[in-house]
C-alpha cells in the first residue's frame, strides 16, 4: 500500500497500471483473482487515491459524483480489463484537476469570474467551493493566501463596487 501511495503522490500513471497488472498476475497464480478481491483492491485504490485528493483541498466525492464516474466504479469489479480502465479514468480525472488546482491563479481568475457573475445572488464560501470541486476551508485559506483578501470581503467589495456603478 506504501508503494501505491508513493507512486500516487508522484503520479507514476503508467507504474500504477503495471503494479495492478503484476498483482491481478499473483492473484491468478494462487487461483484467487475474483470480483471479492477485486473489489478490495478497488477499495484500497480509493483510500489512496481520496487521500491524495483531501491533501489538496479537493473533496473526491464532488469530482467523482457524476454519472460516468459512477458507472466504470461500479463495473471495475467485473473483470481485470473494467478494473484497469476504472484506475485508468481515476488517475486521469484525479491528475489532471490536481493539476489544474495548482495553478492556483487561474483558479483564483475561475472563482473571481463566478463572484462577477453571480454577485447578485446569496453566493457562499461552500457554493463557489462546490463549483470547483475544493473544500470550503481550503478554498478560504487558497484565497486569502494569494490575493490578501478574504473571500467574503472580495465579494462584499464587488457588490459595493456595482452598486456604485
């Protein structure tokens, strides 16, 4: 499990996928590949793979919620084939929304165009959360650390701001 973590935190897609591959091999050897084992290992993909997410703010069940998403879970305990193409997607979907929260900036600009957008309506800190897949907190604490503001008072000073205009 270490090393899944490992490879995870330093996003060895292409290792992942071998390290599955080797171990749905074991698992065949010793007769013992089957939906009940796949399903732990999807488990324990999760764990690592959720783990990773909440180091970065990004509340899993959020960017995992829709339809598709929900569908190759569910079918990842059906063969080794569904589960490689379940960690597959996983992986994608987690990487590149890792990367995209990293370039915090942009998301800072994403968050700014929503509050301009939505400013008059009763926006809060866990809605503009949500429409980025972030925790609250982690949104709260990404945007005061980069713009010196608090979140709240940004948006109370555009309102101000339009009402003058």
């Amino acid at each position: 499990l270490s090393m899944l973590i490992e490879m995870v935190e330093k996003k060895e897609k292409a290792q992942i996928l071998f390290y599955l591959k080797n171990i749905f091999n074991e698992l065949s050897a010793l007769n013992s590949l089957n939906q009940h084992s796949l399903y732990l290992m999807q488990q324990e993909i999760i764990q690592v793979v959720y783990s990773d997410l909440m180091k970065h703010g990004i509340q899993a069940t959020k960017l995992f919620h829709d339809a598709l998403s929900i569908k190759i879970a569910d079918q990842a305990v059906e063969s080794t084939i569904d589960m490689i193409r379940w960690v597959n997607y996983l992986l994608e979907k987690t990487f590149e929304y890792e990367e995209e929260v990293a370039r915090v900036a942009t998301i800072i600009d994403k968050i700014n165009e929503f509050i301009q957008e939505h400013y008059m309506d009763e926006i809060t800190r866990n809605e503009i959360a949500g429409q980025f897949f972030l925790t609250p907190s982690y949104l709260a604490k990404m945007y005061k650390r980069k713009t010196g503001i608090n979140l709240k008072d940004y948006i109370k000073e555009y309102r101000i701001t339009k009402a003058i205009e």
